[in-house]
C-alpha cells in the first residue's frame, strides 16, 4: 500500500513482492527481524551465485541488484535495517547555531548550506588537534588553508572558504566561544575576470538542442529541461525549484525563482519552450510532486540540481563535445549570445538575476569582437 500510493505501478508491486517472497525463503526469515548489509548481499549470493554491485555484469546481474534494492527498503520501511552510526561532527551545535544565524541573516538556502559545508570541513579538519574552540586563532586558518593549497584547492576556493571562516569567527566571538580575530583571516585576491570562459559555444548549445529530440520519456524531458535552461540561462536549482503552477498558459508567462537574490521573474514564454514543455507534461508521470521536473521511476520524486549537470555532460559527451566545463555551460552560453546581440551589461544582469550589476563584466572579456570595437573607438578618440 506505501508503494502504491507513492505512485508505483501495478506491475512494480508484483515484482517488488516477487523478490521480497524470495527473500523471506532465502533468509530464512519466520519473524521479521532487524537485518544488516552483509546479510541482505548473502542472500543474494546465495540466489544468483554472486556478490552484486551497481556495476556487476553477470547474467540476472540487473534482476540480483533490483532484488538487493528491494529488501533493502522493505527493511527501512519498517525500521528493521541495520545501519552503521555515522561518525559525530565535531562542535556539531556551534555549527547548527551558525547556520541558524546565517538562516536569520535571510541568506538564500544554497548559500547557508554553502557557508555550513565550508566551516564543517574547517572544523573537520581542527578537530584532530584536539582543542576547544577557546584556543583558536589565526594560525589554525593559516596552516588549513596552506595544506589545502597543497593539495590543490584554487585561488577562487580558498577566498570563498575563507570568507565562510571570517563569518564563523565574528559569529563565535560573539558567542563567547573564540577570540575575535576575524579582521586578520584576509582572503586572497581573485578576480573572475583572470578565469577563463566557462560557455559553450552557441552553435554547440543549438547542436545539443538538435540531437535531443527523441519521443521517449527521457529524451522529451531532456529537451524541455535543456530548452528551458539554455533560453532564460537557469542556474540548475533554478530549473528542479520549477513547479507546474509557475506556467500561466493564458498569459503565456513562466515565474522563474533566481537563487542569488531570492527575487521571482516573470518572463514570456517563446513558442519553442511552450512546445517542449507541454509535450513534457502531457507524458509526465501522475503524482502528488508540484515540481515541473520528475523522477522517470516510481516512487516519482523531484530531481536534484545535479541530475541536471549529468542530462547535459552526457549528451555531450554523446556529441563528441568533452572538452571543457560543463557546471553552468548553457547558462554562460546564453549570456555570452545576448551580449553579441546588443544587450547592456546592467540588462544581461537582471535578466540572470545576479546580485551585483557588474558581474556580466565576467563575459564580456570573452568577447574579442566587442573588445576589439571598444579598441579601435578609443583610438578614434585620441587621433
């Protein structure tokens, strides 16, 4: 009954109580009793002949790991899953609170979870010098910091960290719990104007948009992610926070949510992006989710930011196209073809909902048609 009202089908159930029969035989189980891992793999060997992982390749290999899954949570459904405690975070509620006061602060949800995971790998790492957080000082920052230089962090992560650290610093001051020495923790200087581009080209943004155009379910829902994405240059918590209520149909509109300033947009919805959409929801699974975006597999679940990083990297990987970065490709791709178009830097800005109105000076620098205009009208100036 759980299975079937999460939205799994008919002939999911019977095979799911399949394997769950097969179980019951094979563990021997007369009473249903808390069970580990290790014997959940035994069963299964003792079914298929083989130890299973996500990745074995023997015949029934996909049956002996759906088999696996399915014990496993039939197990946590009822609370008898045995699980290894997970290791205890040092000062786990000096971070809570710090992530309670960066929540107060109105910070977005990306950047209190971004702030938290950097002080925990901070806290992870002073944790085995064995000190309070009473002894703490400069020198702790420095020597972390150099270490993660060695092993290999960038300049733009370690000034982000650092930031998160002088943040944490003046917030524990104020605790009670360190000195106040945040005004020494100085993050070194990184311009975004020294990295190099990380767009696609255009054409090969248009040449993604071609080869997805499969009538399968994976491949219209690609397409209306990718569509959506390239047209109004989504970060990729912006397309999974798409809900189906944010597509006015009549007024031909879509409420886009941008993450950085936590401001909504109302923008008009193009004929191609319309189309992509609807032939998306017209095979969208029926479920409870309000999400635009779903799970192809029961139970049906939004999807994370990151499934959208892989729909991209591997169609174009599929295209041939495996050089350079795919984190916020279509995104910088599309700003790049509204500059070449005419756009001002101050419009390009607000139509990305960045928080500072400067930060498309990032993609100008990569446009040398544009720089080379600039050039040659200053030296018009001056003869």
């Amino acid at each position: 009954m759980h299975m079937l009202k999460r939205g799994s089908t008919r002939t999911f159930v019977q095979s799911s109580a399949g394997y769950l029969l097969r179980a019951i035989d094979a563990l021997d189980l007369k009473k249903l009793r808390k069970l580990g891992m290790k014997e959940i793999d035994d069963a299964t060997r003792k079914i298929w002949g083989q130890r299973v992982t996500r990745f074995s390749r023997f015949p029934g290999s996909g049956a002996a790991y759906a088999f696996r899954n399915c014990v496993k949570m039939f197990l946590l459904f009822h609370g008898k899953l045995k699980t290894r405690k997970p290791p205890r975070q040092p000062f786990v509620d000096e971070l809570n609170s710090f992530s309670e006061y960066n929540r107060c602060r109105n910070l977005v949800p990306g950047s209190v979870e971004s702030h938290r995971n950097k002080v925990r790998s901070f806290l992870n790492w002073y944790s085995l010098r064995k000190g309070g957080l009473s002894k703490l000082s400069i020198h702790h920052i420095d020597k972390y910091i150099a270490q993660k230089q060695r092993d290999g962090w960038s300049s733009a992560t370690q000034s982000s960290s650092m930031q998160a650290l002088r943040i944490f610093v003046r917030y524990a001051h104020t605790q009670g719990w360190c000195p106040d020495f945040s005004d020494c923790i100085k993050a070194p200087y990184h311009s975004r104007l020294g990295t190099p581009s990380q767009g696609r080209a255009w054409d090969e943004v248009v040449q993604l948009l071609e080869a997805t155009n499969g009538k399968n379910h994976p491949s219209v829902r690609a397409r209306a992610a990718l569509m959506l994405i390239s047209t109004y240059a989504l970060r990729s918590s912006e397309a999974s926070r798409l809900l189906l209520s944010d597509f006015d149909w009549k007024k031909q509109t879509v409420t886009m949510r941008r993450s950085k300033r936590g401001r909504k947009q109302r923008l008009p919805l193009r004929a191609e992006v319309t189309r992509a959409v609807l032939n998306y929801i017209r095979i969208r699974p029926r479920c409870p989710v309000r999400n635009l975006f779903v799970t192809l597999r029961p139970p049906f679940r939004s999807i994370g930011k990151g499934s959208f990083y892989c729909l991209t990297s591997r169609r174009l990987k599929k295209l041939g196209i495996a050089s350079g970065r795919i984190g916020h490709a279509l995104r910088h791709a599309r700003a790049m073809q509204l500059l070449r178009g005419g756009m001002t830097i101050r419009e390009i800005g607000d139509f990305l909902g960045q928080r500072h109105p400067e930060s498309p000076l990032f993609y100008a620098k990569f446009d040398v048609e544009m720089l080379r205009e600039v050039a040659d009208f200053s030296l018009e100036g001056l003869i």
